[in-house]
C-alpha cells in the first residue's frame, strides 16, 4: 500500500479513499507476483486481506511547548478571522500551508521541562502534605471542573462507547485503580 501510494499520496491515501488504497495495493502485489518477487498464491492471499489501519489522533499535549502552541493556535483563529484569501475564503491554519514563526527557542524549551520534570516531585510532595488536599476539601464547589476532566478523559469515552450510562461512568471514577 505504501509503495502504491507514492504516485498519489492523497489519491490513495486508505483513510480518505479506502477502494482506491485497496485497488492500488492489489496492483502493486499483482506486480510483484508478475515480477516473480512473490508467489501468485501469495499475492492472492495478500489482496484478499482488507487493509488495517492502526490511527491514532495526534495528541496536543505532545511535542515542544503544548501550552504555548495552544495560545499560539488561539492567537492565530483571531488574527485569521478578518483576513481571506486570495479566492474569498477563509484560511485554515492547519490545511492551508501557512508559515508560523515563533520567539520559541526548543534547545531552551527542553532544558525549561527537563527542570520542570526534576523539580516536579518535590513539589507536588509539599502540596500533598497540605491538609486542604490530604482530606479532599480541596474540591470543594469544584464539582463543575473535575465532571469537566472526567467527561474529557479516554476512560469516559470508551465507557460511553460500551454503552455505560453516566452515572455508571461516574461511578468507576470513584473506584480505586492500580
């Protein structure tokens, strides 16, 4: 599949279009059975196959700076609102191939979150030691900001996906877990 997608990385991309990924791929096998790089018996078998994609969304948390890149991201929405392209429509900041600068130096980036990571034990050691935290008051007339966090987590969406009712959900979240 990937050696087929090479003439047309968005024509035969198997996400966008799986029959022309799917068609694309047979060809190519076809071809190395031509090519005697592979038995016919073999490349039957391998066209056979339905094409498994292991995707996974980008996390937003990951790289240099998540904080800062969404900042960046929002700053840039407000600044892209009032200006149009050339042909009247609106930019996407993700599709549109624009050039972003930052003041962002990554080789600083990296030492800031490498003594982040150091210090971050011992820090949140002296919170936990708080007695505000210790007994839980610290959530207090926050139940708005954790059922946020709870209905933004991996574990409240694939519940939801397994048919569990909310009060179900919220219900493991009140369990202990190794």
């Amino acid at each position: 599949m990937l050696v087929g997608s090479i003439n047309g990385p968005g024509i035969y991309n198997p996400r966008r279009n799986p029959k022309a990924s799917m068609d694309r791929r047979n060809l190519v096998l076809g071809r190395m059975a031509e090519n005697g790089k592979i038995s016919a018996a073999e490349a039957s078998n391998l066209q056979a196959q339905p094409i498994v994609l292991n995707y996974k969304k980008p996390s937003e948390d990951v790289g240099y700076a998540p904080y800062f890149r969404e900042v960046l991201r929002d700053e840039l929405k407000k600044i892209l609102k009032d200006i149009s392209k050339p042909d009247g429509s609106a930019y996407n900041i993700y599709n549109d191939g624009l050039k972003i600068y930052t003041t962002i130096n990554p080789v600083m980036q990296v030492y800031a979150e490498e003594a982040v990571a150091a210090q971050a034990p011992q820090l949140y050691r002296n919170v936990i030691r708080q007695g505000f935290v210790k007994n839980g008051s610290v959530w207090n007339k926050r139940d708005n900001i954790l059922d946020a966090a709870m209905k933004a987590s991996d574990r409240w969406k694939n519940a939801a996906e397994d048919g569990l009712s909310d009060k179900e959900i919220r219900a493991t979240f009140l369990r202990k877990h190794p």
